[in-house]
C-alpha cells in the first residue's frame, strides 16, 4: 500500500492530466509522455506515475495497448463548437411540474436561535427531558441482539415496533387496529407526504384547517391539490356545508395552532361528509399526549366505522423531533399501497432506532416517560401563564392553553398589521417570537382577531427562562407601543 505522500502526488497527476484533457490541450488520440520523463517532470518516481495513468485507464481517460504509450482516449476533449459555427445556447435546466410547483412558494424558513435570550419557539422539546438511561438501555440491547444477516426490513416497519404501537394506541389513545394498518414512517411529515402521494390528483380538492400547520398545506400544494380554507374557531375546525373533496386534513384533538377540541358532533359531521365524498380524513395527532385538567380526548379514529380516517402520529412531542420516528394507521384496503409507496420512498425507517422504541413501550418505560414530561409540561404551561398574567395581565388574551405544548397570545396593543414588526422588534432585544399570521392560508383570515398573534411554545423552556422571556415581551411591548408601533433600537 502506498503511503500518504505519493497517494496525494498521484492524485494531483491525474487531475492535472485531467484539466489538460478538458481544456482541449490534450486532444482524444493524443500521446501522452513516457512515465520516465513524466516522472522527472514531477521529481517523482516512475511508481508514482505509473499509479496515476493506471487510475486515469480505470476510469476511461486514457487508452493503452501493448508496447505503445498511453493515449488521450476518444470523445474526450473540450466542448467547443466547431470553427465557423456558432455556440449553442445552453439548454435550461428543467424540473418536472412537481419540482416547479415547489420552486413557485416559500417554504417555512427555520428560524437561527443564535443570539437570542429567550426563544418561544414552538416544536422545541428541552434536552434534559430525553430519557437517557432509558434509551441508552434500549439501544444497548437492541445492538446485543444481533441477527445473523443485516438486511432490507418490511417498509411498514419492524413487527416488534408495530405490535407494541398496535397495544399503545388502545391503552393511551383507545384506537383498535391490526399491525397490519400500521406504516411506521420517517416522522409525521413523512406521512403527510406519502398521504398527499397516494390520495391526491393535480387539481383534486383538500381541505384544511385555516389556520393550520404550514408544511401539511406546503405537501399538499405540492402535490397540485386546489386546498380548501375552512374557518376554525374555539371548537375547532368548522364542519357544516364542506365541499366535496378527495381528502381533509384535521387536528382535532389539539387545533394546530388555536388550540380548540373538535367536539362529538362536529367528529359525527366530518366522518359523515367524508362518507358521502368518498374522501378520506388526515387525522394529524401530534400532541395528543399532553391534556392538563382531563384525560387525552379519544381520537377521532375511534368513531370512524367505515375506514375514513388515516391517523398520523408521532414521538417528535414526547421523545425528540430529531429521532424522526412517526406512524400511519390507515384503514386495511390501503395497506398494500402504503407499504409499496414507503418502500420506493427509503425501504423502510431505520431498525435500530424502531426496535429501541418497541423495548421502550415493551418495557412500559414510554408510558413512565410520558407521564413525567406530562407533569414537567403542565408545571411549564402554568408558569407561562402566571407569568402572562402578572406582568402583561389584559395587554393579552391567550387561547389553546388547554393542552398541547404551546398557547396562542394575542396582543390587544398591537393591530394585526403589524405584527411581523413587533416581532423583528423583538428578535433585536433577543427575544424569539414567532407570529401566527403565516399559519393562515386566507387573507384577510375570517374571523380572526384584529390583534397581532403570537404563538409561543414552551416546553423546551424551564420556569426561569419562562419569566425572564415574558418579562423581555413586557419590555419589548411597552418600548413598541411608547414609539407608535415602530421598531426602534
């Protein structure tokens, strides 16, 4: 084996012969020097260039024949036009209507924590509320427990994850289903997008929450479907009069990001519309988990007795966004077409961390879990909104504090208008503060306050930070209203 030396010499021999060849100074059929004089042109050894010409053979530069030196091989060279002829214009890059549909919107910028004091933003988890022990433990076993070939899993995702999710779901959330019906996926956006994959057409209809989460609206564009704003209120989505639609897309359980519960007979009304459309219902339940002063509302699955409804589900709100582990359960008659469109997307999620998961809720140690960050999140979710209360008091009025991992806080000072500026104003004093504004598809958004809106996560956030960051929203506040709403330094 060469040593490192000579191995970076050969590398910068090939790739100048590489550039002479490009630059058209070394034409297809052209001769190249004996490896001899190469080798005293570089003050290397013969060795030395004869590994590069070797790897320029190998990889088709260079042609050779017994007793003949090393030539420049054909269709090689630069790409100039011929003498006389004029350049063609080169030809432009073209995407597939898929790809220009992305290209024509935005998606959600990820907001840079960097220099901030205290950061509100929504998603977030704290890192000491991981359970390392028990991970570590999960993981360790799971490692020891060697098969004796690594090999391509089942694209709905390990049987031992899915059987334990099949008796998760009907101890914690009172969801029947076989393991059958469940796709293990890469996070729930995954989800949403082999849903929008397999389910929409261009031009299809889609209903969806406004306002709602911004990703599941950006999917559904993506896939060419003419969405549907319908209203929300304190009950969540409103369900009389929908149109006719191939799908809808729901949070009823924790309204994203208002924070109402879709009560029984809105659920009675959506599942018999979906019925008479022939549409399906995306029940997207992301934080169901967290519910302070009662037990977690049933899903909206669980009335569903005519295979509707496609729950989606997550461990981004209880273990960490990073693992990326989600799962679909989707009614019998389309296992078959999730199965095959998980595994032209990525085979299948990652098995290490699948079957970590499957001993965690084997072992009871999720459930342990949960109720620990359940309770460490109701005492964070309380000092927000002490905190609100004692320093802002009626300069605000928060909806959605119920469940979930964030609340809405509307600013009565400051109008709607100008709520983008508020919130520049305040990223400059260090405060992150993410407006709700770009979470409604309609403008102006019917029914929504005339006062600004921000939604404010917290439960990556100890009580400190909590008030220290409510305090800076007080400062932040009174200097913005002091200069008539402008940002000032």
């Amino acid at each position: 084996m060469m040593d490192d030396v000579p191995e970076r010499i050969t590398r910068r021999i090939c790739e100048a012969i590489k550039t002479q060849i490009a630059s058209g100074l070394l034409a297809p059929g052209a001769s190249l020097p004996s490896t001899r004089s190469l080798a005293a042109e570089w003050g290397v050894s013969r060795t030395t260039v004869t590994a590069a010409y070797d790897q320029l053979i190998a990889e088709g530069y260079l042609q050779t024949r017994q007793g003949a030196r090393a030539r420049v091989a054909e269709g090689l060279g630069c790409s100039s036009a011929q003498p006389g002829q004029p350049a063609s214009p080169p030809s432009p890059h073209r995407l597939s209507t898929f790809g220009q549909r992305l290209e024509a919107f935005p998606l959600p910028s990820l907001a840079s924590a960097e220099g901030l004091v205290t950061d509100f933003r929504y998603g977030d988890l704290s890192a000491a509320d991981f359970p390392l022990p028990a991970w570590r433990k999960a993981i360790t076993g799971a490692l020891l427990r060697r098969k004796p070939r690594l090999r391509y899993d089942d694209p709905c995702g390990a049987s031992e994850l899915r059987l334990a999710l099949q008796g998760y779901l009907w101890r914690a959330r009172g969801l029947r289903c076989e393991p059958e019906q469940i796709i293990v996926v890469n996070g729930s956006q995954q989800g949403l997008d082999l849903c929008a994959r397999l389910l929409l057409d261009p031009g299809d209809r889609a209903v969806m929450e406004d306002p709602g989460y911004n990703l599941a609206r950006q999917v559904f564009l993506a896939a060419g479907a003419e969405l549907v704003p319908a209203a929300v209120d304190h009950e969540g989505m409103r369900t009389a009069g929908l149109p006719l639609a191939r799908l809808a897309y729901v949070t009823p359980s924790h309204q994203f990001p208002l924070g109402g519960v879709m009560p029984a007979g809105r659920r009675q009304e959506l599942l018999a519309w979906a019925q008479h459309a022939g549409a399906y219902v995306i029940e997207d339940d992301y934080d169901s988990e967290y519910r302070f002063d009662i037990a977690p509302v049933p899903p909206l699955q669980a009335m569903d007795g005519v295979g509707r409804v496609i729950y989606l589900g997550t461990v981004s709100k209880t273990l960490s966004p990073t693992l990326r582990l989600g799962y679909l359960v989707v009614p019998l008659v389309l296992s078959a077409a999730f199965a095959k469109a998980k595994r032209l997307a990525d085979r299948h999620a990652p098995g290490l961390e699948q079957e970590a998961l499957a001993e965690l809720i084997g072992s009871g140690a999720y459930e342990r879990h949960v109720r620990r960050v359940r309770r460490r999140n109701g005492e964070r979710r309380a000092a927000l909104l002490a905190a609100l209360s004692t320093d802002l008091g009626e300069a605000v009025a928060v909806s959605g504090a119920d469940a979930g991992l964030h609340i809405v806080v509307w600013l009565q000072q400051v109008p709607g208008a100008q709520e983008e500026e508020f919130v520049a104003h305040a990223r400059a004093a260090g405060l992150g503060l993410y407006p709700v504004s770009p979470l409604y598809a309609s403008a102006p958004a019917t029914g929504r306050p005339q006062a600004a809106g921000l939604v404010m996560g917290y439960a990556s956030l100890d009580e400190r930070a909590i008030s220290r960051g409510v305090r800076m929203l007080r400062q932040v506040l009174e200097a913005f209203t002091a200069q008539g709403g402008k940002a000032g330094g």
